[in-house]
C-alpha cells in the first residue's frame, strides 16, 4: 500500500483559475466539482460556481488538491503558513516548471545553484503562494543514516 502527501490549497473564489493555472505549468488532468454540482446546501449564491473539491493529478507524480473555502467558514492565508516544496532530479524540468511558476511572481529567492543544490529557487506565486523548487543532492558527507533520538 502507498501513502501519499498531498497539498491541499485553500482559497476564496480562486480555486478555478489557480489550480487551471497550475495545470499550464505541471501539466495533468484537472478536475473541479463545484458546489452547485455537488448540490451543497446551503451555499451563498455568488459561490454556487465555487470549487468544492478539485485535484489536478500529473503524469510525472505531482497531485494537488485545492477547493474554495465556503464563504460562512472564516479563512486567512495567513504569512508563511506553508510552503509547497517541489523537487525533482531532472534540471530541466524543473527549470520549465520555475519559468512557468515565476510568470506575474515575487522571487524571493532567485533560481540558481546553492551550496546544497545544483539549482534552488523560493518565489510566490501570483496567487500568494510560496513555492520552493529544487534539484534532490544527497550530501556528499551525509549518507541517509537514519537519525535515532
């Protein structure tokens, strides 16, 4: 049996176009199911066509569920509340994801080598979401000995 994490992204009437974005980058199958075709109720009108449940699955492993967080339920992004982690071994895919993601972002970090990493990178999407993208090195020095407490 696997176990998988799966990041599961709120939003406030942004599920739609963040997660259709995020299928422009990682590619995928996409699907959202509203409120209204869920037949959710109550549901305030305006958020009829809302996403309840959505998830884009892509061919290389990557999933990603997101929803729109009802609008009775309080909701605050909050700063730094998560990071989304995205790492691969192919540097060219992860470099087209980078591009891909950086399009209307804020560089916090800017993508290039760092002292753990051939390549590294933190920006916030134009959704407000913090992405960490790298290329997986085992440390030279540090074999994956587990750590015993």
């Amino acid at each position: 049996m696997a176990v998988n994490v799966v990041a599961q992204l709120n939003f406030r009437g942004q599920a739609r176009e963040a997660l259709t974005f995020y299928q422009s980058v990682f590619g995928g199958e996409l699907v959202l199911i509203t409120y209204a075709q869920a037949q959710i109720v109550p549901v305030a009108a305006e958020a009829a066509d809302h996403v309840m449940w959505g998830q884009l699955a892509a061919d290389n492993g990557l999933w990603i569920m997101g929803y729109d967080v009802p609008t009775h339920t309080a909701f605050d992004r909050g700063d730094n509340s998560f990071f989304l982690a995205l790492r691969g071994d192919l540097p060219e895919e992860i470099t087209e994801f980078w591009d891909r993601l950086a399009v209307g972002a804020t560089i916090v970090v800017p993508f290039g080598p760092a002292q753990w990493s051939p390549l590294y990178g933190v920006l916030r999407d134009k959704f407000g979401l913090t992405w960490i993208l790298d290329i997986f090195r085992e440390p030279a020095d540090q074999q994956a000995t587990p750590v015993l407490e």
